[in-house]
C-alpha cells in the first residue's frame, strides 16, 4: 500500500523523446489507469515505475522513497504483463513460487502463500499444470496470483486483458476490480481501451504524444475533458464536437449553427462563465455534445433542434442516430423506434452537460 | 462418374508405386557403401581376395573387429583403435559441453541482454562461421605453441570450442530471439538477477536447442581430421588419425576386412547420436519458427 508520484519524468531513446515531463500523483489504495493509443508512451511510463527503464530525467517516487535508481526487485512492486510471461518450463505452483523462493521464503510459508492466492483467484486445481495446459483467462489468473503473492506496494498491469476474446475480457475485468476492492492496493494500470479505464479507474491519465492531456476522476474525464482530444478519445460513440459561433443574449451564452440554405440553429443556455462568454463572444467554438444528451422532442418549445436523420443504427437498449450538423456528423442515443431514417425529426438537447471548446487552442472554455 | 473415379484412383495408386519404387532404388544406391564396409568387415580375408567382394559372407567371423579394435597397427604401435577412441571421447566431451554451454551464455546475452554494439559482435561472430578450418591452422598452431598446448588433447579442447562458439551462439541467438522478453522482465521483478534468470528460465526452455547444437558440435569435432592430425602427433592423435593411419599402413596383405571394421568404429558414436536424438533434431531445428 503505498502512494506515486511521478514528478516531471522524461524519457529519451536517444535523439527521440518519449515522454516530455510527465507528473502524476495519485493516493494510496488509488486506482490509475494511463489511457492512450499506442505509442502515447504509458507503457514506458509503466515500465520506468517498474525499474524496466531508465528515467531520463525527474523523479519518481513510491510511498514518498525516491526510487529512480533502485532496481526492479528493491522497489517492492508486482507486474501483470500483456502476454502474462509465465515460466513456461514451471507449473503453476512453481510460477507462483518463484519470486518468493529467490526472495528465500521458508516452503511452509511459500506453501500457504499460493495456496492463499489459489483459493482466492480459484485455481487451486490448476496449481499441478503447466502454462502451455491452459487457456488465456486460466493464464491471466495465475499472471496475477504471482503478483498477489508478493503483497506488493504496488501492483503493475501492463495491457492485461487485450489477448483475451470479448467476453472473457469482462468476466476478467470485475475479477480486476474485485481484487483491488479486496486488497486495496495501489495499482497502475495500462490500457489504450476507454471502457476498461472507465470502469476499473479512480484516477485516469489520458496520454497523448508522451503527455497529460488530463488527469482526472472517470466521470469528469468523461464530463468535463480537457480538450478534443480527451473528448474524441472517451466515449463510444464519441462526443460530437460541432463548429459554431458563440452569441450571448440576455439568457446566456448561445452557439449558432450555420446550417447552408437555410437560417442558423441556435441552442441557448451553454454552461461556461460570464467572463469567458464576453471574450468568446462573437468567435468560433466547438460545440461538444455526447450521444445521450439528445432527447426526442416533446413538441414543447425550447432546447430543440431540427434534424434530417441520415442513418439509424438500433444496438438493442436503444438506437444510434446519425444526422448533420454544421457540416460535421452528430450522433445522438435515442430509445428504439422512436426515430426513422432519411426522416425530420425534432430534438431536445441537455444544454447543462455541453461541453465548449475554443476553436483554435481546442482546449476546454470554463 | 462411378469409373472416373475408379480410374483416378488407379492413377494415384500408380504415382504412388512409382514415387516408392524411385525412393527405394535411391536408399538402396546411397546404402551400398555401408553394405560393402559392414559385410566386408565380418568377411575372412582370404574370402575377401578370392573374389566376393559385395556378395554376402560365407561365414559371419568379428576377428577383423577385433583386430581393429585393439590389434591393428598403425606405423608406430599395434595397439588398435581403442586408445584413439578413448582420446576421442576425451577431446569430445569436454569440447562439445564448453562449445554449447559458452554458445547459450551468448546466446542470451546478445538477445536479452543487448549492449550498444551488441550486434557488431553477433556479426563478426557469424563471420567465424565461413571461416574455414585451413584459414585458422597456423595462427592457431601459434596460439597453441604459445600456451604450451601444443600437441595436447588439452590444446585440441581448446581449437574445437572456439571454433564451435560461432555456430553455437548463432543456434542459441536465433532460439532465444523467439523467447518473448517480457519473460525475462518478470523475473527481473521476481527478484533474479542474471544468472538465475540464464539458468532458471532461460536454459530448460532451450532444451531443443541445446540437443541440436550438442548433436552438430559432436559430429563436427567427433569427425574432425584436419585438426586432429595438425595439432596431434602420436599417442594424442584423435580416432579420425588413427584410422587413416591404420588404413594406410602398407605392410604385407592389405586387411580389407580390418579396414572395413575400423571404419566402423569410427563412425559409429555419430550414427548412434544420430539415432537416439535425431527426432529432438528435427524438433529442435523447427521449434525456434513456432513461438511456444
């Protein structure tokens, strides 16, 4: 159990930087999880906390110790790897042994260890079995009875779950979560799937370009993101970011769509502060808005929006509209039946959760 | 349709014949010699000079390997093969377990454990591995003068490691380049260090390469004449000098059958190996394609 701070961490394979000062701190017992397309650098990032790889520059520190030179053993950490790296020539039980047998723990107690760890992953019964004897879930689950036994301060999952089929993939997901709800360790977790960070995170770091982009509880990250880039990268489908002009009227902050022969839409009551509506005023933003935050219209005045809905894509709980919008595709989550395709259709949207980017910077207006 | 098919049939039946029939005559071609030597080997002499040359024996008799092995003379002594089998195995033991042991070491150092220039060093490695034997006789006979190795089974150890280290390294690189690192990376965070990590997870799944590169480095040094009779003399000699001295002694009648019989025995350990380990060859050669 310990806290992390990563404290302005760079990374250079020689002329190339990976990582360009990154900082990162998050609590004991906290769930992080480093979200980013490939090449964003969190798998680096994880391997430098792990002692894999050398810190350029900055610091990084466990339970407030300074680790940047100590060794992957010293920093009493346990890693989960993508491809599991189980010892393919060891059972189960001897994987599991291993570390604590270099470690020089008695065999009575490295006994009851794996069989602790065992019974609580259940694969007591897999204990006498070779890695080459099991599937991918039952090879996930020793990968991390070997870190379990290790009551590490730190637990380290390296895309954990991106070789298992889709269903297995969330059976193992709850199992994850289960286990840090169980043991309350601190844990950092490596994913480039969004779902995954939402579901398993306390604290998520979207990456881009070996840097921040936010770091932030999952609900704000999906609510409030920082930029664009966050606001594509979370979400499915993503959030819509519409090209608008901002107005302000006595209500409010109002963006102005400019639809082509016909006269602007409008949708009045955006959420940003009074300075910022004064000094946007008049200047191009981008309108975010997510899927659900459409509602079919009532018929009641207001928030509407009239719409030619393109394509309609039913998922079962509830249908996937496709329309445009200032030149750009916006979907919106309507419930089944309710909308029809190369039909008009009216729609009410929740101004409250709209999110406003600045056009140029494409970071987030307050 | 029903005598389409029975008359595809009979044409496959036919390539069929065909293809085994051409295979046999083949085997049969390429076995004659070891029919010649093993025939002749338990053939009389006197059988042997009346004439039947390829033809079964008259009567089975294992006097001319007896000769061979501990009677033959070979221009200096009549001791037979034996003693140059025991300097053989002597030689061969101890150049085929450094050979491989060295080759794995490197192996795994030059895929898991990669220096700036790591993959100069493979390269000029693998340059060993065109070299040939004549190119390295002289400076090696220098070499070994100077370590005072000089006609020593010790000095010929010596020649026959170094130069199996190329294709050793190169069979163990080419294995352990299939060998995933991240395996390498959860040991390190398990706490071992280098050796364990060599020793521990490294060596027993390197268990088909390690056949394979036991087997070709016993074959190579087992076979070797070039080195043997450069850098021996006399009692050191290797059994591959020994036997072409027996064979050329040139005294009296020439003991075809003896002849036949030594060759025999000098062949024999590479074919037994062959034999007992051949399939973990096969395996061995495939397994580093497939990643396990």
């Amino acid at each position: 159990m310990a806290t992390l701070e990563i404290d302005r961490v760079r990374k250079s394979f020689g002329s190339v930087e990976v990582l360009k000062g990154v900082s990162i701190s998050i609590a004991d017992g906290d769930f992080l999880v480093l979200l980013g397309p490939s090449g964003c650098g969190k798998s680096t990032l994880l391997s430098m906390i792990a002692g894999l790889e050398s810190v350029t520059s900055g610091e990084i520190r466990i339970a407030n110790d300074v680790v940047n030179d100590l060794p992957p053993k010293d920093r009493d950490i346990a890693m989960v790897f993508q491809s599991y790296a189980l010892y393919p020539t060891m059972t189960v039980r001897q994987n599991i042994e291993f570390g604590m047998k270099i470690r020089g723990v008695q065999p009575a107690e490295r006994a009851k260890a794996t069989l602790a760890a065992a019974e609580m992953l259940q694969m007591k019964h897999l204990l006498d079995r070779r890695p080459s004897q099991l599937s991918g879930g039952q090879r996930q689950r020793v990968a991390m009875g070997r870190a379990v036994v290790r009551d590490p301060k730190l637990f380290l999952f390296d895309e954990p779950l991106s070789n298992l089929d889709a269903k297995l993939r969330v059976d193992m997901r709850t199992e994850i979560k289960r286990l840090h709800q169980r043991l309350g360790t601190t844990i950092v977790y490596v994913t480039h799937d969004q779902i995954e960070a939402m579901t398993l995170a306390t604290r998520v770091a979207v990456m881009k370009d070996g840097v921040v982009q936010q770091l932030d509880d999952p609900q704000v990250v999906y609510d409030r993101p920082a930029n664009t880039y966050v606001a594509k990268f979370v979400g499915s489908p993503s959030m819509s970011l519409i090209p608008a002009r901002l107005a302000v009227d006595g209500a409010g902050a109002v963006a102005v769509f400019d639809i082509p022969n016909e006269k602007p839409a409008r949708i009045s009551g955006i959420p940003i502060a009074k300075e910022n509506a004064t000094k946007f005023n008049g200047q191009n933003v981008l309108v975010g808005i997510r899927p659900e935050l459409f509602t079919v219209s009532d018929g009641k005045p207001g928030r509407t929006i009239s719409v030619h809905i393109d394509v309609v894509e039913p998922t079962g709980p509830d249908t996937l509209a496709l329309f445009q919008i200032g030149g750009v595709e916006v979907t919106a989550r309507v419930p089944p039946k309710t909308v029809e395709a190369r039909k008009s259709a009216t729609l009410t949207v929740d101004t409250t959760k709209i999110v406003l980017f600045d056009a140029v910077t494409e970071d987030r207006i307050d | 349709m029903a005598a389409n098919v029975r008359s595809r049939h009979r044409q496959h039946a036919t390539g069929r014949a065909l293809i085994y029939g051409g295979l046999l005559c083949l085997a049969a071609f390429y076995l004659m010699p070891l029919w010649v030597i093993i025939t002749t080997s338990v053939k009389h002499l006197d059988e042997i000079y009346a004439g039947s040359f390829i033809g079964l024996p008259k009567e089975i008799t294992f006097d001319a390997w007896r000769s061979a092995w501990s009677e033959a003379c070979n221009g200096t002594a009549c001791k037979g093969l034996k003693p140059y089998f025991i300097n053989s195995l002597i030689m061969v033991v101890p150049a085929v377990i450094l050979s491989t042991g060295i080759g794995a070491i490197n192996g795994y150092v030059i895929t898991k454990w990669r220096f700036p220039g790591s993959n100069f060093i493979f390269g000029i490695l693998l340059f060993g591995c065109f070299l040939p034997f004549q190119a390295v006789i002289l400076p090696m006979a220098q070499t070994l003068g100077f370590l005072g190795l000089a006609g020593t089974l010790a000095g010929l150890v010596l020649v026959h490691t170094v130069y199996g280290i190329a294709f050793t390294t190169l069979f163990f690189r080419n294995y352990f380049v299939g060998v995933p690192d991240e395996l390498v990376k959860a040991a390190q965070i398990d706490g071992a260090g280098f050796m364990r990590i060599f020793v521990s997870i490294m060596l027993p799944t390197a268990l088909p390469i390690i056949v394979v590169s036991c087997i070709w480095q016993f074959t190579q040094i087992w076979n070797d004449y070039l080195f043997g009779v450069s850098f021996t003399a006399g009692e050191n000699a290797p059994i591959t000098v020994a036997l072409n001295n027996v064979v050329n002694v040139s005294m009296g009648r020439k003991e075809y059958n003896v002849d036949m019989a030594a060759a025999m025995i000098a062949g024999l350990p590479t074919l037994i190996v062959y034999i007992v380990a051949g399939r973990y060859f096969v395996r061995g050669l495939t397994a580093g394609a497939v990643k396990g």
